[in-house]
C-alpha cells in the first residue's frame, strides 16, 4: 500500500505542477491542462486516472475556478534561537528561502519557533525582536517578493518557542486571532480571508481558519496525556467560538506516537460531530485505515513519516532528535466543510504529502542513499539543514470566492467581542449573542505584562461599557469565562 500511496504522490505532484504552469493559456484554466497534459502520460493506471478526475471533480469544484491555496506545515526546530543551536541565523534565512522557493505555499505554519519578545523586556523571547520581519525579508519574500505577511503571534504562556503564521498576501488577508488557548505553548487559530478580483466591489469573500499547534513531546503515558489535555482545551475554545467548525485546518506537530491517543482522538472521532476534522491520508484519500500506529510500524507509512531528517544526533549539529524516519507526527487535520467543498474551499484528493519524503526514509536521512530525487538536490539538503523535522503540505481549490452564492449550507456563527478602539475614558465592548446572560472576567495587562485592570462583569445585553482611568499606552485586553479564555486583543488606551 505504502508503495502505491508514494508512486501515486509523486504523480500528482509532477502533474500538478505541470498544470499550474499551463493554467493561465486558457480561459479553461486547470481543465485545459489536464487536457493538453494526459496524452504525454505513460503506462498510466485506472487509480491515477480517477485521481486526477477527482481532483477536479469531488465536492462539485468548478473547472472554471483555477485558482488554489497551498498550505505548509513545519517544525523549525527553534529557529532564531540565540545562541543559535543550528547555526546562523543567515544561514537557516537561506535554508528556507529554498525550501519555499519550491515548494511554493500560501500558507505557513512555522511551529518551534524561538519565542520572539512580545514587548520591552519580556524575559521568555528567546529571538531577536522583531525576528518575524527577518523571516520575511531573508527567507520568504527572498523567495518570492513581495508576496508573504505574518500574523500577530502571542507568548500567553511564557513558552522559549512559539508558532508563527505566514500568508500570501497577494491572495489572502488576516482578520484576526479568533480563538487562543494557552498550555505549555499557545494554541491560536487565525482568521484569513480570500482577496477576490472583485473583492473591492462585492465586498464579500470566503474564509479560511488556521489553527497553529506545537503539542508536548515524549512517549510516556504522561506526555500522551499532556498532549490529550493540550487538544483538549484548544478545540474547548474553538467550540466557544463556533457553532460548527467553518473552513479550518488544524494543523502543526501534534507528536502523537499513533492514532489511538487521545489527542488524535479528541480531533477525528470528537463527542460532538460538529467539530470533527479529518486526517486526509485516512479520508478521504484512503491510503490508509484506522487504527494506525506510525511509532511502531513506521514501513507501513513510509512515505508520510515527519520525524527525523538525520540519522545522526550529531550531524549536521545536536539540535533536534535522530534516528531517520520513525513517525508521523506532523499533520494537517481538515474540517468537513473543506473536504465536502461546503463554503468556497475544497479539498483536492490526494494532495496531502510530506515534503522531501520519497518513502524510502525509514532509519535513515532525507540525504542519504538510496538517492532522494523527490525533489532538486539543493531542497533536500536544505531541508536536513534547516530542521530534523519534514514539513506537509496540501492544496486547496478555491470554488467560490464568494460567501452570499453559497445558500446551501449554513455559514458557521462565529462568536465573538468586539471593542470600540482606540480607548477614551470608556472601554466598549460589543458580545455575541450566545454569551449574554453570562458572567465574565476583564482584565488589561500592560507592555510589560503588568495587570492594570482585573473586574468581573454580567453581560446583560449585546453592548457593555466600563470606566477606563488607564494612562495613555497599548494594553493587552484578556477576557474569560469559567476559567476559559474567550477573547484577547490589544487596543490603546488615548
């Protein structure tokens, strides 16, 4: 099975690739390049066949929309870090600027990040401040110009490493930080939105929810249930937020040793079905069948095994873990809404991989013998420099870009605060319907993680307004309910 998983990988991939540079010759878009591609094709199967079909066809994606989004999920391994355990940071911005160079994202979750300082004197950064522009001006936009932007990131727990999100901001736009969960490391999902040609007109567009996530590590019974506890309490959050998940991936390094944990559990089989995402190697791809155990079987998922790019725990540094390829602990989790193409996004079958993985890693590096020729030389040695982790990937159709020509699915209710801003002498808070009647907790944190302002409040309708005797400056506004974050946003205080 592993075999026919990686051949029919590395098809799609060389397919896709020569589609998108052929997308633009025709108002046909991508239905032209299957078209002028499929009679250069050899000794092709009746599998691959109904691939590429599918591809094109599952969920009722249009031929006419051409246009895709391509996530990325990868551990940097403390990338920024000072000292640097990898090496300069010149010469990891380099590592990178290839790897993206070629892998061509829209998306990028970079997890294990070190912690870049929030404000002045936050003692847990353990990068340079401001080490997210460096990122953008050496690596990405080196890579392709112009064209990447990151999110806000926060450091809620005080961790040495955070995740930071990157976009394409010539396709996509950030909103905001919807949902935030704070345990060992912050667990955040973003809001993106799809920059339409006629977005300027219609005012009107599709989402996308990223949530970003570094899970604790180890193979103990108690690291299995820290992580169980850590998943736990970010989809708590997503659930405060939503009624069901709306076009989400939830994606990162979960570290799970094997499907049975119950982190993995909580994401693919949860209580309430609303909120159920899916592994796309399981489904809809099938390559796989549950129950799984990457840890102990790792031949049998070859091709999709994450941990580690180097045999050695000494080359090409001590940073990291050893071993060559042993599991799978990067993931990218889809909701079903992207996979059944509900709300403008969907799925393409068979797209998810593992970058520089050709499923013949097991024990040893991603550079070693036999020859890995999934992708040019120069990435697969950056990516055994850069970090011991592979990053995945997947790619998304965009068939709608509008929101109002979609009527045949109910848009998710997002849940949510709004504050009037800037601040006067009036702190104006605006709740969602579903938290009137409820109690919750207010405070403002200052630049130098400082509580100014801690009052208990009763939401009593939509609209609430309280005293602000803040001096002038920018305050971390943090808001909760039964112990549970809600909502937190900077604003400044006039």
């Amino acid at each position: 099975m592993q075999g026919a998983k990686s051949a029919n990988s590395e098809l799609f991939k060389d397919f896709w690739n020569e589609a998108e540079m052929e997308k633009n010759k025709s108002d046909g878009g991508i239905y032209f390049a299957i078209v002028t591609k499929l009679p250069k094709m050899k000794k092709i199967t009746t599998r691959i066949i109904t691939l590429i079909v599918a591809s094109f066809c599952h969920g009722n994606t249009s031929f006419a929309q051409a246009d895709t989004l391509r996530v990325m999920a990868y551990n940097v391994l403390y990338y920024g870090d000072n000292p640097p355990c990898q090496g300069p940071h010149s010469a990891s911005h380099g590592y990178l600027k290839t790897i993206v160079a070629y892998a061509n994202p829209d998306v990028i979750s970079l997890e294990k990040m070190a912690a870049i300082p929030i404000y002045a004197g936050d003692h847990s950064g353990t990068a340079p401040a401001g080490f997210a522009d460096s990122v953008l001006t050496y690596a990405l936009n080196a890579a392709w110009p112009g064209r990447y932007a990151y999110c806000t990131y926060t450091n809620t727990s005080g961790a040495d490493n955070m995740s930071v999100l990157f976009y394409n901001q010539q396709k996509l736009g950030f909103v905001n930080i919807v949902s935030s969960y704070a345990n060992i490391t912050d667990f955040n999902t973003y809001k993106l939105y799809y920059k339409s040609a006629d977005l300027a007109t219609t005012h009107d567009s599709i989402f996308l929810y990223v949530t970003c996530n570094h899970d604790n590590s180890g193979s103990a019974s108690s690291d299995a249930a820290t992580r169980g506890t850590q998943i736990a309490g970010e989809m708590a959050q997503i659930e405060t937020h939503f009624t069901h998940l709306p076009n989400m991936l939830n994606m990162g390094d979960f570290n799970t040793h094997n499907s049975s944990e119950a982190c993995y559990q909580t994401l693919t089989t949860p209580a309430d079905t609303n909120f159920r995402f899916y592994d796309p190697a399981f489904y809809p791809d099938a390559d796989y069948t549950y129950p799984a155990d990457w840890d102990d079987f790792p031949a049998t998922y070859a091709g999709c095994l994450t941990t580690s790019t180097r045999l050695s725990g000494s080359v090409p540094n001590s940073c990291g873990t050893s071993g060559g390829g042993k599991s799978w602990f990067d993931h990218i989790f889809v909701s079903s809404s992207i996979i059944n193409n509900n709300a403008g996004l969907n799925y393409i079958p068979h797209s998810y991989r593992t970058l520089g993985n050709d499923g013949n890693r097991v024990g040893i590096s991603v550079n070693d013998a036999p020859a890995n020729t999934s992708a040019p030389t120069a990435v697969i040695d950056a990516l055994f420099q850069m970090s011991n982790k592979y990053p995945v990937m997947a790619d998304l159709a965009v068939t709608s870009a509008h929101a109002t020509s979609r009527t045949s699915v109910q848009e998710p209710e997002e849940r949510k605060i709004t504050v009037a801003n800037p601040v006067g002498n009036i702190l104006a808070m605006n709740f969602s319907n579903d938290l009137i009647g409820k109690t919750v907790d207010v405070e403002c944190v200052d630049m130098l993680g400082r509580l100014q302002v801690h009052t208990t409040i009763f939401i009593a309708g939509p609209a609430v307004q309280i005293p602000c005797t803040l001096s002038q400056g920018i305050y971390l506004l943090r808001i909760t309910a039964s112990n549970m974050p809600v909502a937190q946003m900077l604003f400044t205080k006039l």
